[in-house]
DNA sequence: ATAGGGTTAG
C-alpha cells in the first residue's frame, strides 16, 4: 500500500503567523485558567468540566505547561496514558527535555504515541544520540508496533550510517518503506552521509512522488556540496511537470550562491515574483543571503525592505550581509535596530562579535562576551564560543581569547583553528605551534585547510622548514583537492625558510586569479635579494591582468630598496598611483626613503620625505636614520633622530641606531649623550628573539635568556668562539650597547644577543659542516652581523640569517648582503 | 494527539 498524505500544504498553513498569533492570544488565557482552577481546587473544589482539550492547544509556554501538568495530576488524571503522552509532547513541543523525560518515566503503560513524542523531544533539543537511543529501547523492550510517525525523527537524529542502516532495516521490517514521508527521510539520511547513490535508488523506485520527496532528494544534494546532481534532479522535476514550491526555491539558492551563478539566481528570483513567493519568509531570507555572497547588498537591502514579516533570520541574514562585506557601521546600526523588536539570537552574536573586532574596542569586546556567556551559549553551543574566541583574538587581547577557549566544553576543529590563528596573527608563533600540537593529541578533531593556514604562517615566522614540511605532507593526505590559500602559505613559508625553489614550484601549481599568491613570490623573491626577476614576475602579473593592491607595492618597494634599484624603485611607485590609483600608504613611503638611503642618496631622501603628502611617521624617518648610520652622515642623522623622537621617543632601536652613528666617527660624548638620553626615557623595547630549527623541534631564544636548558653549553661555546674571534681580528662593537656598564659587561650583552645564542646552539646541535638556519624577528644587530661573518669561518659553516628585512648568507667569512644589514 | 523536505555561521 502506497500512502500519499496531501498533510503538507496544511501544515504549513499551521505554522503560519495568524496561527501563531492565536497560539500567543490563547497562552494569557490558558495561564490564567489554571490558576484559577488550581485556586479553586486548594479551596475544596473539583476538577469536573475542564477543558483540557483547549489548555492543550492553547499552551505554548513552559510556564504554562507546569500549570496545565499540575493541573492533570490534580484532577487524578496522572495514571491516564492519553494525558500524560499529551505533556510528553507539550513539551517536546516547547523543548523542554527534562520535564518530557520526566514525565516519561513516571508513565506505567506507554504507547507508540508516548514513544514517538519523547523521541521527538529529544529531537527538538538536540539531544541526537538519545534520540536514537530511545527509538532503540522502544524497538527493543516495548513490544510495540511503530507507526507511521516513528521514523522521520528518529531518521533525522541519526549521526552515523550505521544507526541509519538499523534504523532502515526497521523500516523494512515493518514494512514502512512505501510510505512517502519515511522514505524521504531515508533519502535524506543517506544524502547526509554521502551515500548518493543509496539514497538515489530509494528515490527512483518510488512509485508516487510528493513535493517532500523531490525536495527532499534535491536538497539532501544541495547540503552536501552535490551541485550539478541537485540542478539534475531539478531539471528532471521540471520535465515531469512538477514545480518549484518555496522549499526547492531556498534549497537551491545557496547552490546557486556557492557555484558563483548569479544569474540563475536572479532567475530563481523572477520565478519566486511571478509565482507569488516573493514575500515568503524563507524565500526572502534565502534571497538575501544570495545577494550578500554575491555583494549585491543593494538588492539584499531591497528584498529585506520589501518583507511583510521579519523573522530573527532575516535579521541575522541582512546584517552579516553588511559584516562581511566591510561595512561594520551599517551593520551595527542594524542590529539595534533589531533590538527594538525581535531578540537576537546566537547567530545574532556571531554577526555581533565580528562587528565589534572589525570596529575594535575592548569595551564592547567585554559586554559582547557578556551578553553571550549570560545566555550559557558559550557552554552549550562550539559557534558562540568560537566567535568570541576569534573576537578577542582579532582585537589582540590574546589571553581573553585563550581564557574563553579554555572554558569551552566542546572544542571543533574550528575552536583550535581560531585559536591557532590567533595565536599566529599576534606574533605568537611558539604559542601557536603549541596549540597546533595539543590539538593533534585529540585524535577526534582532524584539521582541515584553515588549520595549514593557520599554522603554516607560524611556521615559516620562525623558519621551521622540518615541521613546515611535515605540514605540507599532513595537508596533501587530508585535503581532496589543492587549495588555494593553503598553497599561498606554502609558498610563504617555503620561500621564508629558504627555499625559493619549492616556493617557485608551487607559484606555478596554484591558481593566479587574485594578487595574493603574486605577492606571496614577489615578496620571497624581495627578501631573497632578487629584485629584479620579482620586477619581471610583477610585469607578468600585469599581462596576465592581474589587479596588484598595496601590499604588492610594499613586497616590490622593499625588494628594490634591499637590491639598490632605485630606478626600478621609482617607476614601481610611478605605476602604482597613476596606473593603479593606489595612493601610497606610509609603508610605501617607508620603503621609498629607505631605497634611497641606503643607495647613498640621502638628500633625495630628505627630499622626498619633505615632501609627502601626509605627516611621515618614525618608521619613514628611521629608514632615513638607518640609512645615515650606513654612509656616516651625522649631520642628516641628527635631523632625522630629532625627528623621529618628536614621533616615537620610547623605541629603544633608534637610540641604538643614533649612538653607532656617532660611535663609528669615534664622536664619543655623543654616544654618551644619546645614552643619557635613552635612560632617562622610559624605553619600550620590543622583546627581540631568535630561532632554529634542530633536531624536528623550534628552540626559541630571547637576548639575554639564561633558563634554556642547554644555556650553560651555549654560553662556554660562545666564549671559546669569542676568544678565535678576536684572534682573527674581531673587536666587540659596544656602540650597540646602551647600558651604561663596564666594557666586559658590554662584551657579555653582545654576546648574550638572542641570534648568538641561536647560532651557538645550532653549532653544538647539527651535525658538522651543514648549514645554520637562524631567524630573528627584529633587524640583526650590527655587531652580531659581524660576528657572524667571524663564526661562519671558524666552524666552516654556512649560516643563514633571516631578520625582519631579508635574507644574509654568510659563507667563509663575507656576507651576501655587502655590510648593509 | 504525533511525522518528511527549507534560509543565517565561527
């Protein structure tokens, strides 16, 4: 027997809003019902002449349903099947679980319709594996026969094949695998585990088809990023005459979305006009979610404009369409007006916590948190945790991020990833690194493409090419297909530890369409000293018309200015404002003043920063002082220092800079001055520190750091380096030493720097011979670099210094990079 | 008395 129930328009019409407003009219007058009766019965009264019958109906508050449950009990009707299955499904209805549970246990003689309402409670709630639970114990122990109402929720909780393959034989057993709603649901469950084909079979050889079906199948497609398959079963659907109902509509939207067709989408969008859907709530809300991935936010705003209802979904959809899309002002003052009328919900918040690390500001990072953790949503659901986490990790308040994280009881994939990133983006790499570790010790969360994102970064700022490369290995055996970002950063991180010629190899492998994976080589090619081919690859990237944004110009600045093509320099920074209409940044400024410097053309510089268009910053006269300190230009770099401390008195690098400048014309009471001068600001110096590589594990030292377990080796190879050192010539520099102490306590800081420690230690842990890898996140100090030049000698090693400007080779004493450091 | 297929996400 096939049963096709025509039960679905008029269910819909039932949960539409003149009903709902009759449910909440009802509730004030099913409230006060009980209480009345309540207050009668306390008084002596009987319960005779109820009308259960409407309490039932009308009760849609949990509030009123304990009332309505007083109620039953009082009037002895506890013992009644019939009643107490009604509260299990009251409150499954309202989703309440425990009082359903509750109420469910204390029922003597169930029946499938206790059963189904308490498998639907848990449903509802979320609470999957009880559901399927149940469902179980009901087939096992009650003895019972399922009806037609038993399989779709049960079908829907499932979370595993295997659940849905016993809970198919059920069906068979039973012989339920006629019916259309159970059978969509199965085509549904197999959709949700991949099973295509499985689920395909069911839907051929069904005899009679309902609109649930069709949808069922298409949409079971479209979840499970089976495009073209779903657009199949449309088309056939279209042949066989049937038409698209608001469901087919808002299934295929998204795909329409998501495989980048705006014009089917703006079809679909005619269709739902001509066919009366337009104001359908979940046509619009799908609408506008269309439009906002396409950045169409005019028409978004059109089609919210035009809603007859708004529901918190068309809230939510409208105002991610503005965060996302940059514009966090509009979408903030959105959400209040939200407020006014529908409550947010935690979708809300994720919009919201978006907003607030776009717009910044810690205070409304606080009530955000607030608000969310007020609610439990943090405890109860990964996502608003999540955003929280990402929030505070954007705003760089790293250790709120890592406090919320801490205290989530569910972590995903995602929760470690934004940590991972959070982590990684504020300079943090060994934290990040530690993260990425831990996470690998819960065999239960597998990283996907965001973790190599998040991590490779890590990675390639500390320059560990091992664990890069065991990371490139974990990405290729987990990813389906080869994705762009996780190229990008392969790229970076190849290309900063070393490697330019794998970095090269997978420039050519990844897809080119936008500027990042371009920037990505060229700045490679610019810290490896190769400012000329990153000139020819920025003119392919012209031709192959490729649009360059700034940090292009930054990556090709810095790699002329490293490479002394200040021709080069010029017409780069030329096509950048005329051809492009980029205007320069201070970074660009920076790099420009620091090309020119550095060719030894220091009153270009001035020039140049005399006339810029907005007020240069300490970075831009720091390059002009740097680049006095190379030529031994006093006098400029008196100017300049002036300069720069009326912006940024506090960064202890530049009084260094100033004093070596003085120091290298043996101007000795002007090195005492600056001394003066730097101790009695209170200085702000930002931690400088080295790593290698050695051995699969990052060793990471700060200047100075005496609690690394091998430190006392470290420290007895550097003294007996010293002592060949300065037997070969090599006289400490104490110009780089701003502590007013003793010249052998001078001695001892230089020696103490964080890139010393790091080559000491790779001399003493890496084999004989094989090259020293060490990176510093700020610039190499200038005695180091000399020194350096001192150790490749006596071990007869190749060390490779990177800093935060470039690559230096030093091989047999002599330094890639001429003595500009 | 109860049931299937639908929109938003870090």
């Amino acid at each position: 027997m096939f049963r096709l129930v025509p039960t679905y328009r008029s269910r819909h019409i039932s949960r539409s809003l003149p009903s709902l407003q009759a449910r909440c009219t009802l509730f004030s007058a099913s409230a006060s019902a009980s209480e009345n009766f309540l207050q009668h019965t306390s008084d002596g009264g009987s319960a005779q002449g109820i009308d259960f019958d409407g309490l039932f109906k009308s009760c849609n508050r949990v509030h009123g349903a304990k009332l309505l449950h007083a109620l039953v009990v009082v009037s002895g009707k506890a013992q009644s099947v019939f009643f107490s299955g009604k509260l299990v499904n009251v409150y499954a209805y309202l989703g309440d679980v425990s009082f359903a549970r509750r109420t469910f246990d204390h029922i003597p003689n169930k029946d499938v319709y206790t059963w189904n309402s308490m498998v639907s409670a848990y449903v509802r709630t979320g609470h999957f594996r009880e559901a399927v639970d149940c469902f179980y114990r009901f087939f096992l122990t009650s003895g019972l026969q399922p009806d037609f109402y038993t399989f779709a929720p049960v079908l829907k909780a499932c979370k595993n094949p295997l659940d849905g393959m016993r809970i198919h034989c059920v069906v068979l057993k039973f012989g339920f695998e006629w019916d259309v709603f159970v059978t969509a649901s199965l085509v549904h469950m197999y959709t949700r585990f991949g099973a295509f084909s499985y689920a395909r079979k069911l839907f051929d050889d069904m005899p009679v088809r309902d609109m649930g079906c069709w949808n069922a199948m298409i949409s079971g497609y479209c979840q499970n990023g089976n495009a073209a398959e779903a657009l199949d079963v449309l088309n056939e659907m279209r042949l066989e005459g049937v038409i698209m109902d608001p469901v087919t509509i808002v299934s295929i939207l998204p795909i329409c979305a998501q495989s980048d067709d705006i014009l089917n989408g703006m079809l679909i969008h005619v269709y739902a006009i001509k066919r009366g859907l337009e104001f359908d709530l979940f046509v619009s809300n799908a609408l506008i979610n269309m439009y906002a991935k396409f950045v169409k936010l005019a028409n978004a705003q059109k089609v919210f404009d035009n809603m007859v209802v708004r529901d918190v979904v068309s809230w939510n959809s409208i105002i991610a369409a503005y965060e996302q899309n940059d514009y966090p002002d509009r979408a903030l003052a959105l959400f209040y007006m939200q407020l006014t009328g529908i409550s947010p919900d935690h979708l809300t918040l994720v919009s919201l916590s978006s907003i607030v690390a776009q717009l910044g500001g810690s205070r409304s990072a606080k009530s955000v948190h607030g608000f969310v953790m007020r609610r439990g949503w943090i405890q109860k659901d990964v996502i608003s945790g999540n955003s929280v986490v990402d929030m505070y990790g954007k705003l760089g308040d790293i250790n709120s991020a890592r406090a919320v994280f801490d205290a989530q009881p569910v972590k995903d994939v995602v929760s470690w990833n934004t940590l991972i990133t959070g982590y990684a983006q504020n300079g943090l790499a060994s934290e990040a690194i530690e993260a990425f570790d831990l996470m690998q010790e819960y065999k239960e969360v597998a990283p996907n493409q965001a973790t190599w994102v998040g991590i490779l970064p890590a990675y390639s700022s500390v320059g560990a090419l091992r664990q890069g490369m065991r990371v490139h290995g974990l990405s290729i055996k987990t990813s389906l297909y080869f994705d762009i970002f996780v190229g990008t950063c392969l790229i970076d991180m190849y290309g900063k530890c070393g490697e330019l010629d794998d970095a090269m190899t997978f420039f050519y492998e990844v897809p080119k369409m936008n500027s990042v994976p371009w920037n990505a080589i060229i700045s490679c090619l610019g810290i490896h000293g190769h400012a000329e081919k990153a000139i020819k690859l920025f003119r392919v990237m012209r031709e192959e018309g490729v649009k360059p944004d700034h940090i292009t110009f930054v990556s090709l600045l810095s790699a002329c200015s490293h490479s002394g093509l200040v021709e080069e320099g010029q017409w780069c920074f030329n096509v950048m404002k005329e051809e492009y209409g980029i205007e320069p940044i201070l970074k660009h400024y920076g790099c420009m003043v620091d090309m020119f410097g550095r060719a030894g053309l220091l009153e270009m510089a001035y020039n140049f920063i005399k006339n810029m268009p907005i007020k240069p910053d300490a970075s831009v006269w720091g390059a002009l002082l740097g680049a006095c300190r190379i030529h031994g230009n006093v006098d400029l770099g008196a100017i300049a220092s002036e300069r720069l401390f009326e912006v940024d008195s506090e960064n202890v690098g530049y009084y260094v800079l100033l004093s070596n400048i003085y120091a290298n014309i043996q101007k000795w009471e002007g090195v005492d001055k600056v001394r003066t001068q730097a101790r009695d600001m209170g200085l702000r110096k930002t931690p400088g520190w080295s790593s290698i590589e050695a051995n699969n594990k990052v060793d990471i030292f700060y200047t100075g750091n005496q609690s690394h377990p091998k430190c006392e080796e470290i420290y007895k190879e550097l003294r007996s380096l010293n002592a060949k050192m300065k037997s070969l010539g090599y006289v400490p520099d104490y110009s780089f030493v701003l502590q007013d102490v003793e010249d052998d306590e001078k001695e001892h800081i230089l020696m103490s720097h964080s890139e010393r420690l790091a080559i000491a230690f790779g001399v003493l842990n890496t084999p004989p011979k094989t090259p020293i890898r060490i990176f510093k996140n700020l610039r190499v100090c200038g005695d180091c670099h000399n020194a350096t030049k001192y150790i490749s000698k006596i071990t007869e090693r190749e060390i490779v210094v990177r800093d935060s400007n470039r690559f230096h080779h030093f091989i047999d004493g002599v330094c890639s990079c001429g003595d500009y450091w």
